[in-house]
C-alpha cells in the first residue's frame, strides 16, 4: 500500500503530461511499481493462509487500496479497487536439471543408509556387485504458466547393468512415498500383470487399488525404464493392462486439480542394479556400462523435457604374462593364487571362461546372486553351459564339487593370464607352482588396477577355446584385445641359493657356527691330551 506523499508525487507527475492520451503507460507502471517497492507499506494481513501441500497461497481480507504483489522468482501483479481479485501464476517456474549419480565404490547396504557413502559421476565394481544409484532433481507445479500433471524419470541403461526393481524407493520432498506399481513389458519378465511395489501398508493386496499408487514404474525391454509420479490430486491411470508394447497406460487428471506437492521441492529416486558378465572391460569408449537419464513433464512420455545426464561404472581386469629372466620365452604352467589384500586373507574367487587362460569373477555367492527377475546369465550361467562343454570345464576346474570356489588361475603356452570383472585397487598373486625347471617366486606379486591400463592380445580359437604361442593371425587364432592392468612376472633356472635373511640362512648358519664350535672342542681336547702324554 502506498504512503499518502508518492500518491502526491505520482499526480503531480501525470499534470506534468501535455495530454493524458500520450501518456506511455509502461513509464507509469514503471515509475508506481518504483514508488510502492521503495516507500510502500508492507500490510500487516489479518487473515494469511499457507498450505505447502498446495500450490496457492490466499491473502484474504486486504484494507482498501493499490497493492503490488511480488514473488522471490519475479512474478508480479497489481490489486486495486477496479481488480480486487487477482491469481497469480509465476510464470517463472521451472523445473531443475535432472541429476543422477552412483555410490563411487561398490558396497552392500546402500540403500540403509545412504548419507554414509559417497556418490559421484563414476564408479567402480567386481562383476556379480550390486551398484547403487541416485536420481534427483527439483520439482516445480508450473512450467511458466503451463500446469504439471506428472513427471517421469526416463532411465536408458548399458545393457551390462540389469536394475533390481524391487530395491526403487521414492522420495519427494524427503518423505517416501510408499506405494509403487510395477509393469514389465517388452521381451523380459512380460506377465502382461502389474505388480505392487513399496509398502501398501495393511491394506490387503485384494483391496488395492492403482489410482492410489504414488508411482509407477514401467520396464521397456532389457535396457528401458521409466517413473511416473502424479503431481496433482485424484489422478486415475487408464490402458490395457495387458498390452506388451510399450508400456501401457495413460494417466487421467480432472480440471482444475491441485497439486500434491510444494510448489518447489526436490524428488529423488534410488535403486541398485547389478553389473553383468557381459561387461566390457577397462577405461574403453565402447563401455556398455552407461546410465543415461532425462525428464519430462510436459511433453510425450519418450520426449525430453529437459537435458539428459549420463554416469558411468568401470569394471577392470588384470593381464599377466609369465616369461623366462634371461631369454624372455613364454613359460606354461605356473599355477597362481589371487587375493585382494596384502595379509592375503580375501581371496578373490574366479571361474575359467571358453578361452584357456582367460578367468572371469565368479558369481557365486556374488552380491547380485539372489538378484530378482535377472534377466541375463550371470558368469557361471554364461560359461558353464552344457552344450559348448563349459559345464565339464567349471567341473573340472572345481574338482567335481560345483559348491566350492578357487581363487586359482594358471598360465597356458602363450604365458598369458586375464582376469576379468575386477574393481580398481590393489591385488597380490601369489606362485603356488613354478614352471617345471625354475624357482618359484618368494613374494606375492602386487598390480595395481585402474584406468591406467594397456592392449594386451592374445591369439585364440574362439570355437575350441584354445589359444597360441604366436603373435599374428594364422588362420585358425584370431587376436583378441582387452585393456588391461598389466604384469610381467618372470622365473630363473638352477639351483636357487638362499636369500638373505630367508629360512636358508638360518639353518647354514646354525649348523656352521656348530661346526665351529665342535672343531674347537676338537682341537682343545687333543691339546690337553697331547700335554698329559708328554
């Protein structure tokens, strides 16, 4: 409300005006929009209704007089006695950038506490654990004047990241929200039935009802998801349930609805998924461990409404080549033991894929083991089948017993170990076994696994799995590349002398200082009998 003195000075400004009708009304506006903001009166209002469940605040029973509402976001509007009654709109609303990020190393549990972890742009994991993600983003209920009705996080995944749907949870403005509805379609898990996710409460599951989820959750085939949130009141979701193609529903809002939510407030989405097999190993640009994600809000389910954004999870592995000290020839036959810290208490268990010498992180007892409606194989699945002879192979390998686990690997007749599906850090081989004819190595052997890694080839029949001590193409092995953190480990031949201050020295020294002290005696006692003889 305007002070009695500016209403003055505003007059006097209109007399100054040759002729009303040149008046520049945008110069008026101007200059009383001015006058109110520096010397206006802030109302005390007898009546403020705020509701943060609703997009409207009321100012109800207003004293006589020229107002000018404005908001933090520049929305503004003028009451007056021939408008006492106006709606505002900010028009400058606007959704924020959507954000997703991962947990930066694998772990179990996330989810339980997530404020604990870090997340980032990328992360890093064994093949077989569980990945944490989280998407966010800021929520608004316009988009310039255009009311939302819903919004919908469209997730496109590598095809070497399956999600674990039953881990998603919901949250909009900190609170949960606990009713969720599932439907698979496309080539996977298609039942052509809804499914409830989240917490129903105690509602039995025969009385629920699909208008009242608070989410919903569509999966489109094996690389596709997306969630949907109602952003208005009494919504009702209409389609085919049974429809495989793809995805069908449409959700229904009656007009002039309210919002559930506050008119700015932040969503965020989490959920684990697990990474496959299939892999691809190494800081690579052909990685198929991506996620991308965008928004809509206001346009067709499968159209932006925003800008994507992308995370990255980088499995890695180890490539060692077993070669003679002096003549640098590939040695077959050295057995290793493989363990993730230096105390060698944590073995890292593997399992022998189709080609010889090529190992890949076992799956058993894996985070992801028990992973529900995995889609894919997991590594014992992908080789350890009957028909090509990898069941027969894991067997062997296992010893019979296909319960227990090995963190063994051996070199073949090119010298070459993989080991694939490894997260970064460091590792310690251990040599169980030298090659026939040459010492085995003392000390476990470290590799440090990260981005900073090299091509390392071998030459293999990709249909018998047998590789070659050769290093070109010869019709019957083809190369085979993989970026890999790589070490040479070498052996001598002969007699091995002790080394310092091993087992070798002691017993030497133990028996020489015997020795010596026996021929001391020795030379004593003659000397004495030698003197009584005389």
């Amino acid at each position: 409300m305007l002070k009695e003195n500016p209403m003055q000075n505003f007059w006097e400004l209109q007399r100054k005006l040759k002729r009303i009708k040149e008046t520049n009304d945008s110069e008026l506006i101007e200059y009383l929009t001015k006058l109110v903001l520096e010397d206006g009166v802030k109302v005390a209002f007898t009546q403020e209704q705020k509701n943060v469940q609703s997009p409207k605040i009321e100012f109800n029973n207003l004293p006589y007089g020229y107002y000018i509402i404005t908001s933090s976001l520049g929305a503004a509007v003028t009451i007056d006695s021939s408008a006492p009654n106006a709606e505002i709109i900010d028009k400058n609303q606007k959704p924020g950038v959507i954000n997703k990020q991962v947990v930066t190393a694998a772990k179990e549990d996330v989810m339980e506490t997530p404020d604990e972890y870090t997340f980032g742009d990328s992360s890093t994991a064994n093949i077989g654990d569980l990945v944490t993600y989280k998407i966010s983003f800021n929520a608004t209920n316009y988009d310039g004047d255009q009311i939302i009705k819903y919004y919908q996080v469209n997730d496109v995944k590598g095809d070497a990241i399956w999600a674990e749907f039953d881990s998603f949870t919901v949250k909009v403005g900190g609170v949960e929200l606990k009713k969720g509805y599932y439907l698979p379609v496309g080539d996977v898990d298609n039942t052509g039935e809804w499914k409830w996710l989240g917490d129903w409460g105690d509602t039995p599951e025969a009385q629920r009802n699909r208008n009242d989820a608070d989410w919903y959750l569509v999966h489109l085939g094996y690389d596709q998801f997306r969630i949907t949130i109602p952003w208005l009141k009494n919504h009702t979701i209409e389609g085919d349930d049974t429809v495989e193609k793809p995805g069908p529903y449409t959700l229904k809002f009656p007009e002039n609805i309210e919002s559930k939510f506050a008119a700015q407030t932040t969503v965020e989405i989490m959920y684990e998924a697990a990474v496959e097999p299939t892999a691809k190993i190494g800081k690579t640009s052909d990685t198929n461990l991506y996620n991308t994600v965008y928004l809509s809000w206001v346009t067709p389910h499968d159209v932006f409404s925003g800008e994507e954004d992308r995370v990255v999870t980088t499995t890695y592995g180890i490539g060692l080549i077993k070669e003679d000290s002096v003549t640098r020839e590939n040695l077959q036959n050295a057995i290793f033991e493989i363990y993730s810290d230096e105390a060698l208490e944590n073995p890292v268990y593997v399992i022998p894929t189709n080609i010889e010498g090529v190992y890949i992180i076992d799956s058993l007892n894996c985070p992801s083991f028990a992973i529900s409606g995995l889609a894919s194989e997991d590594a014992r699945e992908l080789y350890g089948k009957e028909a090509d002879g990898g069941k027969q192979r894991l067997l062997d390998y296992l010893g019979g017993d296909l319960t227990k686990q090995k963190n063994q690997v051996v070199s073949q007749i090119n010298g070459r170990i993989v080991i694939l599906g490894l997260k970064d850090g460091d590792y310690y081989l251990v040599e169980t076994k030298a090659p026939d004819g040459y010492n085995a190595l003392k000390k476990p052997q470290k590799v440090t696994v990260s981005d900073d890694s090299a091509t390392f080839t071998i030459f293999a029949n990709q249909t018998t799995g047998e590789v070659a001590d050769i290093q070109q193409t010869d019709g019957i092995h083809s190369e085979i590349n993989y970026h890999l953190s790589t070490i040479i480990v070498q052996n001598s031949k002969g007699e091995e002398l002790p080394s310092t201050g091993g087992t070798g020295t002691f017993w030497m020294i133990t028996i020489g200082t015997l020795m010596a002290i026996g021929f001391a005696v020795f030379l004593i006692t003659h000397k004495k009998m030698s003197v009584y003889t005389d």
